[in-house]
C-alpha cells in the first residue's frame, strides 16, 4: 500500500467528480520538510514554530528564529508555508518558560494571549518572520484567538516592524497574508468580523473539539467520549464553511481529523477544499479523495445534518457511503 501511495504523489488532487481540493501538510520542525516531495503537499498549511521554543534550552534569539524560517522557506521551495506564531501553554510546556501553575492551563494563559501580554516575545518573533521572508511571501497565523480585537493589535506591531525594518533599510516581504486560528468557539458568533479581518482562516479543530464539547483533548477518559462527526461538531464546522463562503474567505482545517480518510471524507462533504495534515495521512487521504464523489456525498450528508428527527449518525452514512462507493 506504501508504494500505492507513493504512485499518488504527483497526481493532482481532485475528487472523481471534478472538484479540486488542496493538500497541505503539517510540521514544526527541520526533519518534517523531506516529507514537503515524499508525500507531495501542495505546501504547508500549519507549521508549529513553537516546536523550536520546546526542544530548546533557552528561549531562541531574533537570529535563530530568523535563521530557522529562513530554513524552512528555502527548503520549501516556493511551496507555501503558514507560519503560525508561538503557542505556548496549555499542552504545549516550554520549560524555560515558567508561567504561574494554573488550574485550567487549556483555558488559560495560553498562545495568543500570552504572545499579546509579552509584546517584547512577539515582536521579536514577528521581526523574524519578516526579516526570514524578505522578497517572498508571508503566511502567518494566529492561535487561539478569541475576539476579532486581538486581531487588531497583532496588526498594529505588526506594522511597527514593518515600519523599523524599512526605517534601517531591510527588504520586506513582497507579500503578506494575515490569518486566524478557528479553535475557540467565541468567534463562531463573530465569523463574519473575523473573515473581513483576515485574509484567511484555518479550522484548528483538534482544540475547537475540546472547547464546544467540554473534553480534555489530553484526557483519554473523556477525548474520545463525543464522536467528532457527530452532528453538533460537522454542524459547527458546516457553518465555518458557509461563513467563508460568503465572505470569500479562503479556509482551511489543520487539525487531526483531516488526516483520517473517513473524517477528511466527511470535511470535503461538508464544503472544504483545503485541508492540512501529517505527511504520513496524504496517501490515504488522496487515495479516498481521487474516487470520492463529493456532490453525491454532500446531498446526502447535508439530509441528515438538517433533519432533527433523524436517528440515523452523519458517522453510519459516512460509513455506508464509503461502503456502497
Ligand atoms: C488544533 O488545535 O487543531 C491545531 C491544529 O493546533 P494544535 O494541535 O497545535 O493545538
Ligand atoms: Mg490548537
């Protein structure tokens, strides 16, 4: 099956019945861009740059983080990398980096916020960032947003590196792309705010699970308790879509999921086109996209999403469709 996927890898994603969708990957790390020409990732739609932070001793400087991007955007090769800034806390422990012990640390001090409350640490990230992409494109995004405000003031010190590397003569990126983390389910209500903020959104859905159900994404006892394809979660996720597509707002989800053929199935039904996952999950989910016929799947999966009576689970007529196609 390995060498079945590998014969996938140049083959352009699209579904049997016509509909192109686009196949990025996740990473944080050196050793995970091989994998951009193995597995044959239009790009990168996620990549972690606190995975730098973590297997670090000490806080990186301006000129490791520089270096690192630097790196990652050579090796790329002109594919597009989504950097996301630093999301430290929660489950992701930065040991140099000591925060007060908290009670909740998924719901606390956390990413963004901590970025937003450390401008000295973001501005040093974002100088890195566009320093390491002067004359080409920048992608980034930010985690854990929660209100469409903490947008705004990421733009503004964003704007002030811009304006002190162009004062002491640095080229800039040619391009720049500003997104949002989807992951907290407060901006659901602000969908159309955020998308007129951004030039892009991506779908974190492994921490959107974990807040609109109440589930500790850590907690085996309880992470696994509500089906992700249940009707709540696509239902939420349905909405996300519909949202950008009325603001032409170009979305994509990067959380595990997508990388589950049957999930990922479940995502092109529900209206998304791009998608961004572990290197290791495009083969299957390429092999499931190529034969998928997703107008078929999305009349009948959008059936059960709106009947209220239905007993029937959006996860059985995944299965059965898979089954019968
Ligand atoms: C997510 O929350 O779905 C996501 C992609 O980010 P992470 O897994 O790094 O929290
Ligand atoms: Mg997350």
């Amino acid at each position: 099956r390995q060498e079945q996927f590998r014969a996938l890898r140049d083959v352009e994603s699209r579904t049997k019945d016509g509909h192109r969708v686009t196949i990025l990957m996740n990473a944080g790390l050196m050793v995970d861009l091989p994998q951009l020409s193995e597995s044959g990732a239009e790009g990168i739609g996620l990549f972690r740059t606190e995975l730098q932070f973590m297997i670090a001793s000490n806080m990186p400087k301006m000129e490791e983080q520089e270096a690192f991007y630097r790196n990652v955007l050579r090796q790329a090769a002109g594919r597009p990398v989504t950097f996301r800034t630093l999301d430290i806390g929660g489950d992701k422990v930065v040991s140099y980096f000591r925060s007060q012990e908290e009670e909740n640390p998924a719901l606390g001090w956390r990413a963004i916020r901590l970025s937003l409350d450390k401008p000295g640490l973001l501005r040093t990230q974002l100088r890195a960032l566009l320093r390491a992409s002067a004359g080409a494109e920048l992608k980034m995004m930010l985690p854990m947003v929660t209100e469409v405000s903490e947008i705004r003031a990421v733009r503004d010190l964003m704007q002030k590196e811009v304006q002190h590397l162009s004062k002491f003569g640095h080229a800039l990126p040619r391009k720049l792309q500003f997104g949002a983390m989807l992951e907290v389910p407060a901006l659901l209500w602000q969908l159309d705010e955020l998308m007129d903020e951004v030039d892009f959104v991506s779908v974190g859905s492994n921490d959107l699970f974990q807040f609109s159900m109440a589930v500790d994404r850590g907690n085996a006892r309880v992470s696994d308790r509500f089906d992700n394809l249940g009707k709540p979660f696509l239902r939420i996720l349905r909405d996300i879509v519909r949202a950008a597509d009325r603001n032409k707002t170009p979305v994509t989800l990067c959380g595990e999921m997508a990388g589950k053929p049957l999930s990922a199935m479940a995502l092109f039904g529900i209206g998304f086109r791009s998608v961004s996952m572990s290197p290791t999950a495009i083969g299957p989910v390429k092999a499931m996209l190529l034969g998928l016929e997703v107008e078929k799947l999305s009349a009948e999966l959008n059936r059960v999403l709106d009947d209220h009576k239905s007993t029937e689970t959006p996860r059985e007529l995944l299965v059965n469709f898979a089954a019968a196609h």
